[in-house]
C-alpha cells in the first residue's frame, strides 16, 4: 500500500467520512435531541419537525458536491493509465467505474432532493435518512470499482444493507416495515446464493481476482463446480436487477417502501447492480460465454414477458413501475448476453437514460403525493393535463422514454441493446424485445390516458422546488440525450472501451 | 490430512439444510439463523479451499463475510423488532399486507 | 430556405410551445394568430423550398438537408436530415397548405369550446410532426413522425374527454396503431441488421444492387406494410378509423381524411425500389387494398352518422390508393392521395358546416332540405361528391381511372390485377352510390329535425366558407395535374413524380397503359359511377327515407350486417382483447405468489379454477423464497 492508492480511493473515503458526519448532525444543534434517535429503527420518534433537519439535505448535497470534484479531480489524475488497479489489485479506477460513479452520484443528490418534502412531512430524523444514502453510495461507488470479488460483494453488501434499512424507515406504516422484512430476508438469502457461488468459482480458479480468474478459465476446460458456480451467481446478480424469475421482492418492496426509496431502489441501485454484473461477466466469465448465455438468455426473456404482462392489469403505479422494471432489467441483459462492445454500450446508455426518466416519473409522482400512501393510484393521475400541463407533458415524454419511442433518450439505448442482440445472432430475443416494449406502451399509454383524457379530480399538488429541480433535470436529459445522443454515445465509447476489448480476447482452452 | 472434498460435501449439506430450514419455518428469527447457516456453509467451503491452495484469499474473505454477517444480524432483527411493534408476533406468513 | 429545411417543421412547433406554455392564460385570438402563423410560415417556408428546390435540381434529383448526425457506431448509424425529392415535395404542398385551410377553418369551427388552446397547440404540434414524416431522409426519422402524429391523434381523437366514448375511441386507435407500428419497427431492425442503414437512398440502392435474399426484402416489405395497414386503416386493422370520429370535425378532416391516414400510402410510394424488386409484397397491398376498397364502401352503404359515411369512404379511397402504389402505379397512387386530400378535407369540412348549422346533430335521418338553409355549404358539398364520385373531368375521375387502369394494365401479375380492377370498379360503384345517397339525404327533400334546430340553422362563418371554396375548387380542377397520356396533355404530376422511380435493374419501372384499354377502361368507370349516381337518384332524391325501410323489409338480415359494420369490433374483441386480457390476469396472478410455487402452478392447471381460491396466501415471502430457489434450481438444470 502506497499513497496513490490512498489517493486513488479519495472519493470513497470522502463518502465515507461524511455519511459518518452527517449521523452526528443531530448532536449539532443547540437543543440536543432525545435518546434513541441515532439508531435507525430505533423506538422513539420527535413529537414536531425540528429546523435543524432542514440544513441536513444541505449538508448532503455540500457531501456530494465534494464528492463527485474529488472524483474528477482523482479520475484526472489517474488519466492515461488503462487501468489503475490499487491495493493489491483489489480496486480499479478505471473509465468504466469513473462513468458509473458519477452517475450514482447525480442519482443519489436527485434522490436526496426527491426525499426533502418526504422527511418533512414524516417527522423522522434526515441526518440519519441522508446518512444511510451516503453509505449506500459508497457501496456502490466500491461495487463500480471493484475488480476483486471480495470488494463486490463487500460494496454490494453495504448497499443492500443500507437499503434494507431505507425500505423500513416509514417504520410507522406496517407496509414499509413489511417490505423491509421481506427484503431483507430475500436479499439475505439471495446474498447466500450469491456467496455459494463466488465460493466455487475460487475453487475453480483459486483466486477472487477479476484478472485471475479471466487467466485461469482461458486454459480451463468446462467443469461442473465452475458451472455451478457461475450459475448461482449469476442468480444471486439476478436477483439484485430484479431478473424473473428472482424478481419476486420487487412488487411488494416497491409498494412498501417509502417513494422516494423506491426511487432509489428502481434506479441507483439497480444500475449498480448492472456495473458489477457487466464487470464480472465482461471482464472475468467471458470465456464460457456459450455456457451462461443460453441461461442468461432464458432469464432475459422471461423477465421481459413476466414484467410487462403483469404490468398491463396494475391500477397501483408504483407496483406498475416494479413489473415494468423488471421488464427492463429484461432489456439490459440483452447487453450482457451479446457480449460485445455495441452489448456493453448498449448497457451504459440504456442505464443512464432508464435511470433519468424513472426519477422523472418518481419527482411527478411524488408531486401528487399527499398523506403518506396517495397519489399512487392510476386514478390520481387524471385531469393532470389540466392541474399540471408541464409535468403531464413531462410525464409523456418520461413514458415515452421508457417505451423506447424516438426522439427521446430510451429509443437510443434500445437501439443500441437490440441491435447487440441481433449481431449476436439472438434475433428471436430482440424479437421478444420488440414485441414485449410494443406491449408496455400500452400500460404507459394508460397512465397518458388519465393524464389527458379524463376527467380530473380537485385534488392539489405539492410541486415543490426538490421536485421541480429532479423533474427538470430528468426531462433535460431525456430530451437532449434522445435529440442530441452524440456526447452520450462517445462517452459512453470511452468508457466501455477496455471492458469491450476484454469481452473480445479468444479463449486458448478449447 | 482430510480431503477437500469432504469439507465441501458438508458445505453442500449445510446449506442444503439451511435451505430447507428458509422455506420452512415462519419465525423470521429462525429464519435469519438458517440463512445464516447458509451463510457459514460457505464460509466452511471457502475454508476448506483456501486451505487446499494454502492461500490468504478465502481466509480474508471469511473474516469478511463473518463481519457483514453481524452487521446483518442486526439490520435483520432491528427490522424484525419494527416487525413485531405492528403485529405483535414475527411469524413471517402473518405479513402480507401487500400481494399481487 | 434549402440548407434550413428544419424550420419547415419548426414553425407549427413553435406555435405549439407558445400555446402550450402561454395559450392558457392568453386570450383566444392570440392563440388562434398563433396558430394560424405556426402553419402559415410553414407553408410558406415550404413553397418557398420547393421552388428554389425545382430551379436547382430540374430533374428531380434527391436534395438532403442533414441537420446533425444523430447517432453513430462503426459503420451502423442514423442522421438527422431533412430531403427534398418529387414526392415527398408533393407531400409538402399537400400537407402544409390543406393543414392551413384547416387550421383557418378551425377557428370558426372551435371558437366556442373551452379547449380552444390545448386544441390548437394539439394541432400545429401534429403539422409539425407530420411534415417530420414527409421531410425525413430515413425510416428512422419517418418513424419519429409517424409516432408523433400517433400521440397527436390519439389526443384529438380523445378530445372531447367527457364523452364516454372519445377516449375509447382514442385507446382502440392507439392500440391498433401499435400492432401496426411493432411491424414498421420490426422492419427497421431488419435492415439496420441486413444494410446497415435506414437511409431511404442507401437502402434502395443496396436493395437494387442484388444479393439481397427475395425473402427479406418481402419480408420487410410486409412489415412495413403491416404498419401502413395501422395507419392508413386498411383490413385488418381498419377499425379504429370511424371511431376516430370522436374527434373535432376539422380533425377528421386534416388527421383521418387528407394527412396522417395517407402516410402509409406515402410509405409504400416512398419504398417503391423495395416493393419492385418484391412482387409478391406488392401483390398483398393491392389485393389488400382492393378488398379494403369494396368492403369499406359496402359499410358506407348504410351508415346514419353523416362523418361515418365520410370514415367508410376514406378507408375505402384509402384501399384505391393501396391499389395504385401496389399495382405499381406509385404516380397514380399519389396523385389519388393529393386529389383525396382535396375533395375529402372538403367534404368533412363541409360535414362539420352542416353539424354546426345542425347544432351538434350528424345523424341524417335528422337532417334534409339543408340545400336552402346552407348554400354555400351545399354547393360545395355537392361539388366535392361529383368530385368524389368519379364522375367525368373532376379530380376524383382522372386520378380513380389512372389507378383502375393501372391495376388493369399492371404487369406484374396480370390476372390478379385484373381482379383488383374488378374490386376497384364494383367499390367506385358504391361510392358514386354512397356519396350521392349522403347528398340527397342531407339536402334534399324535407327537414326532419326538430322545431329547435330549424330555428338555429344558420349558414357559417366566412372562416369556414372561404376554405370550403377553395378546396371545392381544388377538388375541380386539381385533376388537371394528371391528366391521362390519351389526352395528349402534359401529365404534370406523372412526369414530376417519375423521378422519385428510379429505374432498377430486374424490375419494372413505370407502368405503360394502352390507349386502347385505358379507353375501354375509363369508359367503363364513367358508365358505372353514373350508374352508382342515377341509382342514388332515384332512390333518394325524392322518396328520402322510405327506401331504406323499404330495403330492410325487403332482406333484412344483409341489411343488418351491413349496418353493423359485418360486426368486425365484435369479432375483435372477442378474439384479441379477451384472450389478452385473460392472459395477462394469468401472469399476474402466477408470477406474484398467489400460487404456491411451481406445484401449484400445476396445481393451477389441473385443478382449475375452483381449487384457486386456496391458493390465496398472497404475499408471503417464504412462497417468494421457494421461487427464488426453484429458480436457481431451473439454472442449473436448463444449464446441464
């Protein structure tokens, strides 16, 4: 260990320190606050919203600010290096973390500023709420990075746990302490899975390194420890993404859990969950591609079936976008499955602009939220032309996004994705895309419908500026980056470079 | 010396076991103990490889998975506590506020 | 104007940003200014291309304005670019000048509804997609139109929200509409996989240079066709069209009768390479478009609902125009879709003066003796149905002869042409039939409303008349640009349109027409739609309503199927939107749990329905553990 190694995890330890600062932040204020508020799911709650919680998603935001320049800062430093891999090549700074870093970043401060008029209303402490955010942000800032296994699965582990956390933090509403217990047990058992599987591909390879492991399993005729291996992490990543036939938690925690965390579970957490599987599949397992793809491709499929099917009969929004976004995560397997440069691509680009239009959707619905659990209805949305004219149009182009119809962002990374699947000769699963994002436009155009061609409710609207600002983002990027995909592509290009070059190396065993 | 694969014919069993132990028991405690029993069945088999290669890797591992297990732990009953403060019971078949 | 094609669409956007944000709080002549301006510059702005356009490149060659690259990898990407060439120039001028007509009489039409803004910003935001749609360069682009003026359509025909059944009607259209579209998309990954391009020029000339497999240009042909059968509303999926008539009557007239509806036509004519080189994708669109034809106009035959009779006959004059570009006539099948814009836009608009005269009434039972009360409606109305009817010199006769003829005369497969000229002849029967049944109905004979709507009938304002005139004079005269070679008169848009068919190796280029059959051909059609005239005549003119009970009595059960459509919506929706719905009730309450695993799913299955309340432990997690590992045990089994 040296001190560019320091270096090279400034942002992480940044993270690190102040989403351990932010658990003091109560301690802060003049008039200290009862006992038990520093634990998370503690007993007691205040009787009246202290001021002091106001500065709290200041404080976040000035943490993530900080953050992400470190992160610049050090991704320039280490330029010109393909790979800086540091502790004992244990953690990359590498183009292809540098690009999901920043996106979890912006995710994680449009989460924040989705989650303001929530803890507002809720009356729980926002240090502590912002404070499990900065966490699971470091998780997955070590899951981008990670080219060890134990790093992965240690990021994955603190963002998971982190999550468990936020899903039950409405720990008054039996609905978010329910989604939190069966996502916890799930994601335990999934983590287990996962464990088995990492276990047995050491086995195989003796080593938890990316690089090794890559080395050994290119002289490595197929086994069937190796197999299992990689069959059951890759059910343990399946179930991070929310694949059928893993995808069981996503419509009950999705309900449960508070919205803005559901923002958070649907978006950040999910694209972190597609980094590592990239990474390890890409990087490590490309060698048995013909072994997992079939297998991958299954999941894929039925992923895309089961989630849009089952969405077209939801009256619940929230539930709506769960089985839809298991219908993507069906989509972004296509990258994982074609395993080429224009597969990898495809999965950055879809990412990041799935990512934009579901926080889109969530800061319109968070709009309408009122009393804790409403606004979560189809029928809440009617007449929302006439309450909101801007945000209802928004909201089309969001869905627009989502169902892949040009101009906007989604179209691109569709493209990208299916045209990967049909180079690499999967035309009957692009076909299944197809067909299957034909289907969930009709369950989009429901929300459209109500929007536009109902009759409106006289409920009113929080619109406040949090949510304007995440909305206005969201829409900007959706539009400019389906108008004006270029930047995003030759970014995107850069990034996924290496890792497609890796993808492209010939196997020597067989 | 024992053989390695002995050690991962037990891995194997225990979580098999704990397996069995996850879908079939409704107390969430117990269940949180048989997954964590799965959880050891890897540790067991990380052992028994890191010991074959005679490497520092899976030992570390080990140690790894054995503190986030506790950190687990107590997310896992910190829920359960919130879980029993609604319904007075931890029987995870009692809640299903929310299905299809 | 040339290197700024952009701004053609441009304009009607900028009308619809400003209406949208500031329509709401301004008043309604400021909206209506904008408007008006939106769609006026764009007019102007395209005449004014289209003119510097033909003094650079005389010959028709292909001008592309490429705005940006959109998206590029390797050697597969997609531009952002606008072309000027002999149709899609036609598709400019029809598009831009009738969308103003319409914008001018929407007006007077709107003036008291409430929605005045959000209608306007609707429409210019459509005038804006569809000239994306007439101005791209590629598929691709094509393909952004074509969505936009979907979502635009859907909204107008959704317009009047509070009725029960204009959103319907605006979720059969978009449903519909998509069964259509997946083919168009299906077809575009086709030949991004296979060409590497969506440029239309780039895939014509790879098509045309050989190597290409027969079955995949075929195959990409029937699909784009599947998406031109969508929006274009032929058989199958033509149903959505008379429902669209939810919508605002000006609507009908620019979205369902002259524009979008014609963008499949303009599709096809616009792959006319690819359609050469696949004889058997031609021969389905005019076998398609032939019995579209027929079928529509049999429906037409007994409808009430005056926009009805006017949604049947453009679906069926939609079918003429698949019967041109399909026989390989792709001048005559645009020339049909311009002359169609002009007298059909004339008879909705006309339509919508009589409803608006009517006080909201369309059924005509309601309606007769109109012809004092309303003249200038009257007169143009009747124009338009000569128009229309075939009947010799107007637009309608040069245009539907030069199509018969063609299909006649095509030679591509000659004998199944010869039945599409049947189909066509037998369908110009029932139109000249139809139209003149409309004709009498509405404005001859005797009122039969009632005392109130007698007292309100009133002929419109000059903001609807004068469109009317012009149009109605359009619907005259415009047969003048394609006036047949026996005449030996310059065929204007023949000539011009013949650069947009290239001549391609192994394909018929331009189909020649005896003068002899075009003769015997252009005799017959006069003869029968005078026929279909003087049978109307009789029928109607005087004895009004007592035929069709006359009729009824006479063969009641045809008469029914008839006038319920051949009770098609039924047929659907008992064949597509059950099983759908039924299937996904299935997924849903599978996948979440309410079944105990896979053994009860079998369960499910063997059991039935009556065991499947047990089956009811919804949400547990430990059912949710059990698939969690029976998925990892399927992994590994679909692994070994």
């Amino acid at each position: 260990m040296n001190w560019n190694d320091v270096a090279v995890l400034l942002p992480e330890i940044i993270v690190t320190i102040g989403a351990s600062l932010l658990l003091l932040g109560p301690f802060l204020r003049r008039k200290p606050r009862p006992a038990g508020m520093s634990l998370g799911l503690g007993a007691g709650q205040p009787a009246e919203v202290s001021t002091g919680d106001e500065s709290a998603k200041w404080w976040m935001l000035a943490l993530l600010v900080i953050t992400a320049i470190s992160l610049i800062g050090v991704s320039w430093a280490a330029e010109g290096l393909a790979l800086s891999a540091g502790f004992s090549q244990m953690f990359a700074l590498d183009a292809f973390s540098i690009f999901f870093k920043l996106l979890f970043i912006v995710v994680i401060a449009m989460v924040a500023l989705l989650s303001d008029d929530f803890l507002r209303e809720s009356r729980y402490s926002a240090w502590e709420y912002y404070s499990l955010l900065g966490f699971a942000l470091c998780g997955m800032m070590f899951m981008a990075s990670g080219v060890n296994l134990i790093t992965i699965w240690v990021g994955l582990e603190l963002m998971s746990l982190s999550s468990y956390i936020l899903a039950g933090y409405y720990k008054n509403e039996e609905k978010s302490t329910e989604a939190a217990m069966k996502y916890f047990i799930l994601g335990a058992v999934s983590s287990a899975i996962l464990l088995y599987g990492i276990s047995l591909i050491y086995g195989v390879c003796g080593s938890l390194n990316l690089m090794d492991i890559e080395k050994s399993l290119s002289t490595l005729i197929s086994n069937d420890a190796l197999m299992f291996g990689i069959m059951l992490l890759a059910a343990g990543l399946c179930f991070k993404v929310a694949a059928a036939p893993f995808h069981v938690w996503t419509p009950d925690v999705y309900v449960g859990a508070p919205t803005p965390i559901t923002a958070f579970l649907s978006t950040a957490s999910k694209a972190a969950a597609f980094a590592i599987f990239a990474r390890i599949f890409y990087s490590a397992l490309h060698d048995f591609h013909l072994d997992w793809s079939n297998v991958l491709a299954t999941v894929s499929a039925l992923s895309m079936i089961v989630g849009n099917l089952a969405a077209i009969t939801q009256t619940n929004i929230k539930r709506l976008l769960a089985y839809s976004s298991i219908g993507h995560a069906g989509y972004v397997l296509l990258g994982i499955i074609s395993l080429s440069d224009w597969g990898i691509r495809g999965i950055l680009i879809y990412t990041t602009v799935y990512v934009f239009a579901t926080l889109g959707i969530w800061a319109t619905i968070l709009m309408m939220r009122r009393h804790e659990y409403a606004g979560e209805e189809i029928d809440d949305f009617e007449g929302l032309s006439k309450r909101a004219p801007f945000w209802a149009f928004a909201m089309v182009i969001f869905l627009l996004s989502l169902g892949g119809i040009p101009p906007t962002a989604g179209f691109i990374g569709k493209y990208y994705l299916f045209s990967a699947a049909i180079e690499a000769g999967y035309g009957w699963l692009a076909i299944i895309a197809v067909v299957m994002s034909a289907v969930s436009i009709f369950y989009y155009f429901k929300i459209v419908v109500a929007m536009y061609l109902r009759e409106g409710k006289e409920a009113d609207m929080v619109i406040t500026r949090p949510l304007q600002v995440v909305g206005a983002v969201a829409l900007a990027v959706t539009l400019i980056f389906g108008v004006l995909p270029a930047p995003l592509i030759t970014q995107v290009e850069q990034s996924s470079h290496w890792m497609a070059t890796r993808a492209a190396v010939p196997h020597v065993g067989r | 010396m024992i053989p390695t694969t002995w050690f991962l014919i037990l891995g194997a069993i225990l979580f098999s076991i704990g397996v069995c132990g996850v879908l079939t028991r409704r107390n969430g405690i117990t269940i949180f103990m048989s997954i964590e029993l799965m959880v050891n069945a890897v540790n067991l088999t990380f052992l028994a490889y890191a010991r074959q290669f005679n490497q520092l890797h899976g030992l570390i591992f080990v140690f790894f998975i054995m503190a986030i297990a506790a950190a687990e732990a107590a997310v896992g009953l910190a829920i359960f506590i919130s879980l029993f403060h609604h319904r007075e019971t931890i029987d995870v078949d009692e809640a299903n506020l929310m299905h299809w | 104007m040339l290197n700024a094609l952009w701004l053609i669409p441009a304009a009607p956007f900028a009308g619809f940003v400003v209406n949208g944000l500031f329509g709401k709080r301004a008043g309604k002549s400021f909206v209506s200014a904008v408007a008006i301006l939106g769609s006026l510059l764009a007019a102007i702005f395209g005449t004014v291309a289209v003119f510097q356009y033909h003094a650079l490149y005389p010959h028709g060659e292909r001008y592309v304005d490429l705005v940006y690259n959109w998206f590029s990898s390797g050697n597969v990407g997609a531009d952002v670019a606008f072309q000027l060439d002999p149709l899609s120039v036609v598709m400019l001028l029809v598009v831009t000048w009738v969308g103003f007509l319409i914008h001018v009489y929407s007006v007077g039409y709107m003036h008291d509804d409430t929605g005045y803004f959000r209608y306007f910003a609707y429409l210019n935001l459509f005038l804006s997609e569809m000239l994306i749609l007439v101005l791209g360069s590629s598929y691709l682009v094509m393909f952004v139109g074509w969505e936009g003026v979907g979502l635009c359509s859907y909204l107008l025909i959704g317009f009047y929200y509070k009725t029960d059944y204009a959103p319907a009607a605006g979720t059969k259209a978009f449903v519909l509409n998509r069964i259509g579209d997946f083919g168009f998309l299906i077809a575009m990954f086709l030949m991004f996989a296979y060409f590497g391009s969506v440029d239309f020029a780039r895939v014509s000339q790879l098509a045309a240079g050989g190597g290409v497999e027969p079955w995949l240009l075929t195959a990409i042909c029937l699909l784009l066709f599947l998406g031109a059968t969508g929006k274009s509303a032929q058989i199958p999926l033509y149903v959505w069209l008379p429902d669209a008539m939810a919508g605002p009557t000006p609507v009908s007239a620019l979205i369902h009768a002259a524009t979008m509806v014609t963008a499949g036509v303009y599709m096809v004519a616009r792959s006319n390479v690819l359609y050469r080189l696949a004889p058997d994708a031609m021969m389905v669109v005019a076998v398609i478009g032939g019995a579209t034809a027929l079928f529509a106009a049999t429906i037409a035959l007994r409808q009430w609902d005056i926009k009805k009779v006017l949604a049947y006959s453009t679906i069926s004059q939609l079918g003429f125009m698949f019967i041109g570009v399909g026989v390989g006539a792709f001048s005559a099948g645009v020339f049909h879709l311009v002359t169609h814009a002009f007298f059909k836009a004339c008879l909705f608009l006309g339509s919508g003066s009589v409803i608006h005269a009517m006080s909201g009434e369309q059924d005509m039972r309601s309606m007769g003796g109109l012809k004092t009360k309303i003249p200038h409606t009257y007169r143009t109305f009747a124009i338009a149905t000569y128009a229309i009817a075939g009947l010799p010199l107007a637009s309608g006769f040069f245009s539907k002869d030069e199509i018969l003829a063609s299909a006649w005369a095509t030679p591509y497969f000659p004998t199944v042409g010869k039945i599409v000229w049947a189909l066509g002849t037998i369908a110009a029967f029932c139109t000249a039939f139809y139209m003149y049944r409309l004709l009498y109905l509405t404005f001859d004979g005797k009122f039969r409303g009632t005392h109130e709507q007698e007292h309100h009938l009133h002929e419109s304002p000059s903001s609807m008349v004068v469109p009317l005139w012009i149009l109605a004079i359009l619907a005259i005269f415009g047969g003048l640009l394609g006036l047949p070679e026996i005449f030996h008169a310059p065929n204007f848009i023949g000539s011009w349109l013949a650069g947009a068919v290239p001549e391609i190796p192994g394909a018929h280029h331009l189909i020649e027409i005896p003068a002899g059959s075009e003769w015997t051909v252009m005799i017959v059609s006069t003869l029968i739609a005078l026929a279909g005239w003087w049978v109307a005549r009789s029928m109607y003119k005087d004895k009004q309503l007592d035929t069709d009970r006359a009729i009824e009595q006479r063969v009641p059960g045809l008469a029914r199927a008839v006038e319920n459509k051949w009770y098609v919506d039924e047929f659907y929706g008992a064949t597509v939107v059950g099983p759908l719905k039924q299937l996904s009730i299935f997924f849903w309450r599978i996948v979440d749990g309410i079944i105990d695993g896979i053994a009860a799913m079998l369960g499910y299955i063997v059991a039935g329905i009556g065991d499947l309340l047990r089956f009811f432990q919804t949400g547990n997690v430990r059912n949710y553990a059990l698939m969690l590992f029976a998925g990892v045990v399927v992994f590994i089994w679909i692994f070994t």
